[in-house]
C-alpha cells in the first residue's frame, strides 16, 4: 500500500496517486512529498522507486532483501538510511522492525515490510499540525528517527521490571535453580539490546555531523538529540546488567552466610555433647580399681559434672558469640 502526504500552502492532503501524478507533484515548486511503502508489491516498487525517484538499484535491493544493520548512505541526490524499531516481550525476547528512508530535497521516501506504529504516530501529527512538523524532509526524517527511539520504552519499561522482580526474589527465599536461569537470560537481552542500539546510535552521530546538504542546520540539534537518547538506553542495559551481576553475588553472599550460621549450630551442638562424653567416657572405663565406682556419691559426682562442664561450655561459646 502507498500512502502519500503532499504539503503545500501550509496544508496538508493525503492521496494514493499514481505514478505519473508522483512525478509531477515532485517537479511541483513549494511543494514536499512523504510516500510511505507499507508492505508494498513488486510493482509499485517497481513504479515508485525505480520510474519516479530513481533510486540506486543496490538500495532498492537493499529495501526489498532485509538489512540486518542500520546504516546511512549518501548518493548526493538523496540520502538514505536504513533504521530499526525495536520491541520486547519477555517470552520472545527482542524483535526489531526495518524502516528504510530515502531523504531527498523536497520528498521524504519511507519502506517497511510490516505496519509501524512509529510511522502512522508520525503521519497522524503531521496532519494534525503540519505547520510545526512538516518543515523539510529533513524535519519528517527526524521526526520517524525520533518515533522509533522513543517506541523503545516499552521494551525499557518490561526490562525495567524484570530487573526488579529479580532484586526482589534476591531478597526472598528464591531458589538457586529459579534464579540463575532468569538472570543468564536477562543479561543476553539485555546484551542483545546494546547490540541493537550501538549501529543505530553511529547512525544518528553521522547525521548530527551536518555534512550532508540534504540535512539543515537547524535540524542537526535534534538528530543529536535522538543519538543522545539512544546513548541513554545503551548505557541503562549497561547499568542493568552491572546490577544483575551485583544482585546474583548478594544472593551468594545470602547463602554462604545462611549455610555459614546452619555450620556455626551444627558445630555449637557437637561442641555442648563433648562435656558428657568425656565424663561418661571416663565413668564407663571398667579399670579394676576406680574409686570412682566405688564410692557412694560417684553417680552424683558424674551428674554434677557433666552439668558443670555443659553450663561453662555453654557460657564460653555465648561470651564468644558463636551461638
């Protein structure tokens, strides 16, 4: 489906034109042109990339055949960037969405295989207020850069909130074998989503440079706005994986010290049965001659003993703190 914004007079129309109708509304003075490609055919394709603008054949393969990284190409008359949306579930994992821009002079060329919010978000404001959004194809340009960044929250929020599940079932009795599966995964996802934003962020610092023609002054501020979001977020999943690596050595640090205190009750109990064994050994040794078994307070003796023994260890070992 093609869907076409044309802006002029301070206005803003939306059409489905054909081809030719493309052709003369780009040579049209004063006038900017935004064609979206959503989930197109070979033949508009055809029609709109290669007869109307007249695209480079290696980026309309590069359309066509998904590019795994963003990238920005400048070809004098045009440039084109390739972007990324990203989305996040936590039983998918992330997931990203190409948007393909072909930035020229007074036209603005969008691609995408599947719909994105991004985009319709963008054309909705654009019609809504075209005066203080569609200034340039520089300006449309930043705005879908500046709408796929900020379609990232949601994956944010989601990670934000698995990190804190995790904090918490650090402080509560979770299992071992519960949590070092949670927190193997989330550090991949969160790997994967530095990985996602790094290209994307040399992207946007190419473009905030202004070395092209096609990219004003004015704009370049904002584009440097959108890379510094974007540095934002690889430096939270930084910061969040640091503190998944921080959780997991608290919860062994928990654990030793709770195996540490069942060690240090095991051993405070061997140590209070040492008293009556060693009377009890002594008492129980069958010598020939032990006055001790002849004498008529011998079992008292033993018992008062044996309790005397206990009360001291007893005592030596709280003085100690050990129990």
């Amino acid at each position: 489906m093609i869907t076409t914004l044309v802006y002029r007079d301070h206005k803003v129309t939306a059409h489905q034109p054909e081809a030719h109708a493309l052709a003369a509304l780009r040579q049209e003075p004063g006038v900017l042109l935004w064609v979206d490609l959503d989930q197109p055919s070979p033949e508009e394709v055809a029609n709109v990339m290669e007869k109307t603008f007249g695209f480079h054949p290696l980026t309309i393969e590069d359309c066509v055949a998904e590019s795994p990284l963003p990238k920005i190409e400048d070809y004098e008359d045009y440039l084109y960037i390739v972007a990324h949306g990203i989305g996040y579930t936590a039983e998918g994992g992330f997931t990203t969405s190409e948007l393909d821009l072909f930035i020229g002079p007074n036209y603005l060329v969008t691609y995408h295989r599947t719909p994105l919010r991004a985009v319709q978000a963008v054309r909705e404001r654009a019609q809504r207020s075209p005066g203080t959004l569609v200034r340039g194809s520089d300006r449309l340009a930043h705005s879908l850069l500046d709408s796929l960044v900020d379609g990232c929250q949601p994956a944010l929020s989601a990670l934000r909130a698995e990190v804190d599940r995790l904090e918490d079932g650090v402080l509560r009795q979770i299992s071992a074998d519960e949590l070092f599966p949670r927190v193997v995964a989330l550090r991949k996802d969160l790997s994967r989503l530095r990985q996602l934003v790094r290209p994307q962020r040399e992207v946007l610092a190419a473009l905030s440079q202004g070395k092209s023609r096609l990219i004003r002054p004015a704009i370049v501020p904002y584009l440097r706005d959108v890379g510094d979001n974007l540095v934002r977020i690889e430096t939270q999943a930084a910061s969040w994986a640091e503190q998944l690596i921080l959780s997991f050595r608290i919860y062994l640090n928990k654990s030793g010290y709770e195996a540490n205190q069942g060690i240090k009750v095991i051993t405070a109990i061997t140590a209070l049965t040492i008293p009556p064994l060693v009377v009890g050994g002594w008492f129980g040794m069958n010598f020939e001659r032990m006055h001790e078994l002849g004498s008529a307070h011998g079992y008292a003796t033993a018992v008062a003993l044996t309790l005397s023994s206990l009360v001291a260890m007893l005592l030596f070992m709280r003085r100690k703190r050990w129990i």
